[in-house]
C-alpha cells in the first residue's frame, strides 16, 4: 500500500477491526518512510452490478460514487462517516441480493431515499430534490407531505398507498 503522504511502498498495520458496516475491515497503518498514519478498507469483490442510467447509458454500481451524492446531501447534518458506511452497504448489500445484473437508476435512488428517510429527513429532501430533479417550490412541498403527515413507509421502491 503506498503512502498517501510520501508515495512509499512501505507501511505497517498498526490496528485491525471490523469497520462498523461490518462488511470490511478498517486497518490503521503507518509509513515506516515518513511516519504518516493513514486508513484503509478492505472488502469482498462483489458482483458488477450495472446501473441503467436515464439516457440508456450502463455503468458499473459505484459504492464511492453514491457516498459521494451522499456526502453532499447530508452536509452540516450530524450524521457520522460510520453512518454514511453502514447506509452505502445496505443498499449495496440489497443491491447484490435482489438484482442479477442491472438495475435501473430509477430503482437504485428509490432504494437510497428508502435508507435516508429514516437516517436523516433534511438530507431526505436534499437527495430527493436531486435524485427527482424538483423544478420548482411545489415539488418540495409533495415531497415533504408524506413526511409531515406521518404517512406509512414507502414500499421498497419508494411508492406509497393511495388512501
């Protein structure tokens, strides 16, 4: 592994524990060259799953990418890196055990806001508000109806049951 600080080939592992997803192992490691500490992850190959992107296009599912899109809805929210984890694995974990090959992105985002509802409501409506490309203050207000409301849970893929 080489260091990100001084590019070496050199380090060692100073601790190994599950990481709190509990599909990987979080190793601290330090570089013999420079001292610096640093940590990586190390997890099962899964299968390569394809995502079905609005325009037809296919690309291979991104843990990285999601926790990024993510990252950026949970912004100034108190939620924890950990937390991030263990929702990108979720919905990698159901990603892996209900689809084959493909998924739709549609799917995937339904999968995502499922997971997120319950995280975080704020970062809810931020994803949402990308993921479903609201175009004006009206979207906002559908979206957060549900939640004022207390309506039941979405199914799996986001849809609710009319009253």
């Amino acid at each position: 592994m080489k260091c990100p600080f001084c590019k070496k080939d050199d380090d060692r592992v100073i601790d190994s524990r599950p990481a709190p997803d509990g599909v990987a192992i979080r190793r601290r490691r330090e570089c013999t060259a420079c001292g610096w500490r640093f940590t990586t992850y190390e997890r099962i190959e899964g299968t390569s799953v394809k995502v079905i992107k609005r325009d037809g296009s296919r690309e291979p599912f991104d843990r990285e990418k999601l926790k990024r899109g993510l990252e950026r809805a949970c912004w100034k929210r108190p939620i924890s890196g950990d937390q991030l984890d263990v929702l990108v694995s979720n919905v990698e974990e159901r990603l892996n055990a209900r689809f084959d090959s493909e998924i739709k992105s549609a799917v995937l985002g339904e999968m995502v806001l499922r997971e997120l509802r319950f995280l975080d409501q704020v970062a809810f409506v931020r994803f949402a508000s990308v993921y479903r490309q609201f175009q004006n203050f009206q979207d906002f207000i559908n979206e957060l109806h549900p939640l004022l409301n207390d309506d039941p849970e979405p199914d799996e893929f986001g849809a609710r049951e009319e009253p």
